[in-house]
C-alpha cells in the first residue's frame, strides 16, 4: 500500500465506524471507486486487499452496534449462505480427492468476500428511508469519479494507475479510449454504471426530478459510455427495458410466459442453440458475442463432467481462445458457479435470483394493496428489480472481479432488507387491524 491508499482506507474506515448506516453504506461503496486492488498486504499466501479491511471493519460495526443482531433474516438470506456454505463444501471434497490444483486461498476469500460484503450491506441498508439516503450520498461519490472517467475516455491517461493493478495508459480500441478507472478492467467499471442507472433511474421517476437523482443517474450513463464495452452496454439497455415494462406491471405472469416460448421459438428456429443469439446481439451493440457463446456451448456439451461436485478449471482448457494460465477465462457467472461448485450450487445461485424477484413483487403488491394505487415506493422498488435484472442479465458475459463483486452482494442485501420491511410491516398492520377489531 502507498500512503495515499492508506490514508484513504483510514477514513473510509473510521466512516464505516461511526458514522450513521446511510454514510457507512456508502463509504464501503468509496473503497470500491477509490480503492485499487493494487492497494493490498500479502502475508501468509493470502491477499489482504484494502477492501477487505473494510469488509472485516464493516461486520465489526455490525456485531458490536448490534445491527446485525436485530436483522430479521428471510429465506433470501438463508439461501444466500446455503450457496456459500455448499459452494466452498464441494470445491473442499473436490479439492481432497482429485483437484490438488485449485486455490484453497482463493475460494476461502470467496466465501468470506461475499458473506461479509452481504451480511454488511444487509444489516446497514435496513429499509427504504436509509436505502435512498445512501443513493444521495452516493452521489457525492460517484460524480468525481465520473470525472475521472471522462477524463480519462478522453486522454487515454489514468488517473488511478499509481495506485497500481491498473495500467498509466488505457486500451484503445475502434477509436476510443476504454476507461476503467479503479478497476482491473473497463468491463468492470462499466458493470459498476450500468447497474447503478436504474436505481437512480427509478428515483428521478418516482421521487422527483431532485437534482442529486439526475445527477447519479447521468454519471451512472457517462460512466457506461466511457468504459465502451458492449456487455455493460447491453445490460444498460436490460435495465432501461425492464423500467419501461413497469406500465405492464399487472401482466408479467404473460409477460413471462410470452418470453419462455418465444425462446423456445426461437431454438427451434434457429440451426445453432438458442445461446448464439448472443453471437447476433453482440453485432449490435458490439463485445465477444461469439466466444460468450460458445463458452455457452462448451459448459453444456460438459455437462457430465462438472454437474456433481465441479470439476477442475484446467479441464476447461479449449473451452474459448481466452486463457489464463492454464484454463480458460470462463466469462460467465453461471457457468462459472456450476464449474466450480457443480449443479446444486448453480440451482442455489439462480434459487437466489428468484427469491429475490419473488419477495420485490410481493413487496410491490403490499403496497399496492395498501394504498389502492401505484405509488412512488412501488416504483422505486420496481427500479431496484430493474437493477437486479442489468445484473443478471450482465454476468452471462463477465464473471465481476476485483471490488465489482460488492456492488452485486449489495443488490442482492437491499432485496432481502427491503423485503423483509414490507412484509414485517404488513405484520404489524393485520395485527393492529385484528385488535382494533377485538
């Protein structure tokens, strides 16, 4: 570490401390823009990254405050932590018996990166108040660092690289400067804007046009465009056509319905498999459609070999003409979950994700049940599904990396949080309801 990133580690830090839940959430969010992987201590063959002090720093606050304690978890959270517990427990048998190659280190940082990041932000984010107080906060955030961006799309300099992990000179490609800012790669950075969009998105419709929601949602726009990657592009747009679905709120078990045929449709129109639509999408708003595909392919054509505990990522090699070391860069969420961790933990992976929608429409119904109409709180939360969707719809095409993982572990704690609210409040109500009539 140089003394810049410790100095900035310190404040973020005692922010995370003492400070209120809204601006502890958000200084976890700092050290994921202003913290390079570059930034870390190695000792005893682990990597210490300046995130995970704020992680470690972060459930301190929690357990000692007693947050965490007074969390009312669901069967998001339970599910959550099943999927870490059974993704760790297989590579661990797998690990003993036959893959003497993986990285214990790597998958233990696995399990703790994402228990901690989710029970953190699980915790703090404890309902919709403190949830938009974070937003705004956020912005004071983001907003300098989409200077940075733009700056940097422009001069192909980076301001970050001496913080190290990132290169002084950006990649130039179809001519433009891909800006990447604190992250390892533009992909990443552009990941980082086109997931947040829709929340501030949903905040301008549904709250009003404040200046501080225009402003997080034009730097959330500026940052996707800089990093000028087609996977974030693409999941821009996802977020953007999950909003405009919201006036068809009332049909989405059709909607659905309508989307699972038409795929059906689609395979057996189409001479290859319905995950080479990819390959055409791609054409469109740019990217590696073809090897996002045909990674596709592979995982499934290898099916027998990972589906019961995983199987070993040096078998991979051949998958896709990206390699690192001696595998295959698998740039897919899923297929990567279902590598490492076999079928079970894949389930889990996508039992979440529909845990998730599930408990954000019933939310949306309370509300709706409560005030006889559409309200901002519907919209908001719809926008917080739009965000989760970007998300999901994002990972068929990337595996996030270095600090990116936390803003995903967020999405899916303010899901679980907001959830958790509306249904503990619809409690109270019945309750207060049954005794007035008592």
């Amino acid at each position: 570490m140089n003394i810049i990133g410790i100095s900035i580690l310190i404040c973020l830090i005692l922010v995370i401390l003492t400070a209120s839940r809204e601006w502890a959430a958000a200084a976890m969010l700092a050290g994921v823009l202003y913290l390079t992987e570059g930034q870390q201590i190695y000792l005893a063959g682990f990597n210490f990254f300046a995130i995970r002090f704020l992680e470690v720093a972060g459930f301190a606050r929690i357990f000692f405050k007693g947050e965490l304690r007074r969390t009312r978890f669901n069967s998001i959270d339970k599910t959550f932590l099943l999927f870490q517990s059974v993704y760790l427990l297989v590579f661990l048998v797998r690990y003993l018996q036959t893959d003497s190659t993986g990285s214990l280190a790597f998958r233990a940082g696995f399990f703790c990166d994402g228990s901690l990041s989710y029970l953190i932000f699980r915790a703090l984010l404890a309902d919709l108040t403190i949830f938009r107080n974070f937003l705004r906060n956020c912005v004071f955030l983001i907003v300098p660092f989409t200077i940075f961006m733009v700056v940097e799309s422009a001069t192909g300099h980076n301001i970050f690289h001496f913080m190290g992990s990132v290169p002084a000179e950006s990649w130039y490609r179809n001519g433009h400067f891909r800006a990447q800012g604190s992250f390892r790669d533009p992909i990443m950075a552009g990941s980082f804007g086109a997931t947040l969009f829709p929340l501030f998105a949903a905040s301008v419709l549904a709250h009003g046009r404040r200046l501080w929601n225009i402003m997080g949602a034009a730097a959330c726009l500026t940052i996707t465009i800089t990093a000028h990657s087609g996977g974030p592009l693409f999941a821009f747009l996802a977020g953007i056509g999950a909003l405009y679905f919201w006036r068809f709120r009332e049909y989405m078990k059709l909607v659905r319905w309508g989307m699972f045929f038409s795929v059906v449709l689609l395979q057996l129109m189409m001479k290859a498999p319905v995950w080479f639509i990819i390959d055409r999408v791609s054409g469109i708003v740019g990217g590696h459609g073809w090897d996002r595909a045909n990674l596709i392919n592979q995982f499934a054509k290898h099916f027998n070999e990972w589906w019961l505990i995983g199987m070993s990522s040096v078998k991979t090699v051949g998958w896709a003409a990206t390699q690192i070391g001696n595998s295959t860069d698998v740039v897919n969420t899923y297929a990567a979950v279902g590598i490492g961790g076999g079928l079970i933990s894949l389930v889990l992976f996508i039992l979440i994700i529909l845990k998730c929608f599930q408990a954000l429409g019933n939310s949306i119904r309370s509300i709706h049940t409560e005030n006889g109409a559409s309200s901002g709180d519907q919209f908001f939360l719809w926008g917080i599904g739009c965000s989760l969707f970007s998300h999901i719809t994002n990972i068929v095409g990337v595996t996030y990396f270095d600090q990116m993982y936390v803003v995903w572990y967020m999405t899916l704690a303010a899901v679980a949080s907001l959830a958790v609210e509306r249904a503990y409040e619809s409690m109270l109500r019945q309750t207060d309801e049954f005794s007035v009539q008592l």
